[in-house]
C-alpha cells in the first residue's frame, strides 16, 4: 500500500474551502483540515461516486503531515478498499493515493453541505456523533 508523502499539501477547492471556513467559524470542528478529512471519511462510508469531481483551481490547506497518522492510515486503507471494492486498480503512487482521498473530500463535503443545511452548531455536531456511531441517517 502506497502511503500519502507527509509534505504533500492537502488542497481543496475555493467552494469546499469556503464551506469549510463556515464550519470552521462556525466551531463545528476546530480546524478546517479535520471537517474535509471527515468529509472524506463520509464519502468513503457511502460509497459516493468520485468519478466526475473536478478539481481544479485548488488552494493549499495544510500539509498531511498534521493529520494524526491513524487518521491518516485509515483514510488510505479507505483508499485502497474503495478501490478493490468497486473493481478499480490500486493508486499507482502517493500522489493518486491523496487524488483520490481528496476526490471523496469534495464530495463528502458537498453530501454533508446538503445534510446539514439549516442546521445549527449543536444540530450539526449531534449529527456527527450519530454518524460516527453508525446511527441511520
């Protein structure tokens, strides 16, 4: 398994790093880098269709390196699952690995945009603890 390179910059683009501005003034998570990392997570637990995300006129954000190395383990080895599970060959290097993983960002970022519209901080983080714990929704 090919591990994402701990300099590699995590760059989203200007409309996820503007919702992610929100979520972050809005202290649903305490740095912008965790709420595109759980989004990431999401889109993985979904199985969200990657294949039409474009990813232009990105912004660096921050570099893998401050993304706790479990967390960051795990979101490749969800990478790699993904990949397997839906018949698609393995990340040729480092950089495809973080390609992809920003890919599932992106669009878990716009599912949870959509989920949480209208939702308050509170309404927001009890919504994130259901979805860690694997409640429906």
């Amino acid at each position: 398994m090919k591990r994402i390179n701990p300099k590699a910059a995590i760059r989203p683009t200007p409309e996820a790093k503007g919702y992610l501005d929100t979520l972050k003034d809005q202290a649903v998570f305490g740095r912008m880098v965790d709420a595109y990392l759980f989004a990431a997570a999401y889109a993985i637990k979904k199985n969200a269709d990657i294949s039409q995300v474009p990813l232009k006129e990105r912004q660096d954000m921050a570099t893998i390196s401050i993304v706790d190395e479990q967390v960051r383990l795990a979101l490749e080895a969800g990478v790699y699952g993904m990949r397997k599970r839906n018949g698609q060959p393995e990340p040729a290097d480092s950089r495809e690995v973080l390609e992809i993983m920003t890919k599932y960002a992106e669009v878990g970022l716009n599912l949870l945009k959509a989920r949480w519209e209208g939702k308050t901080k509170t309404q927001i983080q009890d919504d994130i603890r259901r979805i860690i714990n694997g409640e429906t929704g």
